[in-house]
C-alpha cells in the first residue's frame, strides 16, 4: 500500500519496533473499535427509548470511558507497543460486555414483554432438541433492515420460525469444528427496534446418520442421501436409482458393466 507507507520507529527502550501504515496496522484493533462504538450507540438508543434505571446510565458512561482510551493518537493508529495494545484489547471488551449487559435490560422491559431466554449476543446457538431457541435480531438503525443473518450452530437438523411460519433457511458445513455449521435465513427488522425469531432444534432418526451438511437415510438396506438441494436414492445394488430435484424425479438407468 504506497499511500499508506509512512514509517514509524520506536528504539526508546532498546527495542525496534518498526510499524508501516498507520491505516493499515493493528486492524483487529480497529475492527474491535469499531464494534464497541457500535454496540454503545446501539445500547444508548435503547436506554433512551426503555427509560431504563440510573444504574444502567453509569454502565453506558463505564463503557463510553473504555471506549475512550482507545481514541488516542498511539491508539487508533496502530503505534503503541504490545503490552499497551493488549490492554486496549481488555478495555474494548469491557465496553462491549457493559453495553450488551444494558441491551439486555432494555428488551427485558419493552413492552412486547419477557421473551423466554436471554438475549444472545453471540451468533452461536446451542440447540436441543424439540426446543425452541430465541433469537433476538437488534436494529439500532433509522431505517429498516432487511437482509440475510447468520448464526453458528452444531447441526443443521434444525428450523426457523418467525411466530408460527416456518421460514425459508439455508444451513452448510463451513468447518469441522463442533459449531462449524451456519444457518442462515432473511430477516426483517423495523429502525430502531428488534425482531424475535426462533431456532427450533429436530430430532434425527436412529437411522439417520449425518455427513456434513447432507443427511444419509438408510431404510430396509435402502440409501437415500439428501439435503437442502436434491434427494438421491440408491438402489439395492449401490448404485445411483434416481435423484429428486424440484419436485422433478429423473430415473437413472446404471448397472454394472460386464
């Protein structure tokens, strides 16, 4: 990054740290400021709305000063020393846990009323079976918001509802990791406001056994493979039978070859 080539070197202690752009440098930092400014706006709007307690106020200004330090000029931009930036790290985390704990309390008192699970704050969702999860959607925004929003859970026998509708949703395999399936499904919020749709968690059949983000059925020595996509039947000789895309079913003629 040419326009971004300003050198900076810092040999006080005997050390040479040496960072090259100061818009460049330290982004998790910058990201993380980011995030923690956002999330004390988006607490501020909600504690004006609810009228919360005076004691929540002194949390938003706890946060507001955590946020502050990280405005300084060796701050944002990336030119501090590590142990400075670790500490930065701790502050911003603070502020961001002091402004969802206040988020939290606002929705709890809305007038929609108690919703049955706290907010979650973390785009990871620990699903049970024939169990509803709540899903809490925030938009601080002065406009409405209408996109796709995702979620990490660890399977994706699982569906969404927005009240009684079952609601169009996509799940994949992203990693192999225990929470490494994404489930994602549109969602729309009014400005200023929050919207609660629920993850309900489906039980998966002794005969069922998981393979990414495609489910193998196996019934009276039959296979079936399917997912979100298309439905593959096998036949009793292993080969492919026929494949449902589309409510389309196309035959395949295959046998083993002489």
């Amino acid at each position: 990054m040419y326009s971004d080539f300003i050198p900076y070197v810092w040999n006080h202690f005997g050390t040479n740290d040496l960072w090259v752009g100061y818009y460049a440098s330290r982004p998790e930092l910058k990201m993380l400021s980011r995030k923690a400014d956002s999330t004390l706006r988006m607490a501020r709007v909600f504690n004006a709305l609810e009228r919360i307690p005076k004691d929540q106020q002194e949390l938003l200004d706890q946060a507001q000063n955590q946020c502050s330090f990280i405005m300084h000029h060796d701050a944002i931009t990336g030119t501090s020393q590590q142990f400075v930036v670790n500490d930065y790290f701790v502050r911003l985390g603070q502020a961001i846990q002091l402004s969802k704990q206040v988020i939290n309390e606002a929705i709890q008192n809305s007038p929609v009323g108690a919703f049955p699970g706290d907010l979650i704050d973390t785009p990871i969702l620990d699903i049970v079976d024939n169990m509803y999860t709540p899903v809490i959607v925030i938009n601080s925004l002065a406009w409405r918001r209408n996109e796709i929003y995702t979620v990490k859970v660890p399977h994706c026998a699982v569906q969404v509802f927005d009240g009684t509708v079952l609601m169009k949703s996509d799940c994949n395999n992203i990693k192999m990791e225990p929470f490494g399936y994404e489930l994602s499904f549109l969602v729309d919020v009014g400005s200023i406001g929050f919207h609660v749709y629920h993850v309900l968690g489906v039980p998966i059949p002794s005969n069922v056994k998981s393979s990414a983000n495609s489910v193998l059925h196996v019934t009276d020595g039959t296979q079936s493979l399917w997912n979100h996509h298309f439905n593959l039947h096998m036949s009793n000789s292993g080969l492919m039978g026929s494949i449902d895309i589309r409510n389309l079913t196309i035959i395949l003629k295959q046998k083993v070859s002489d």
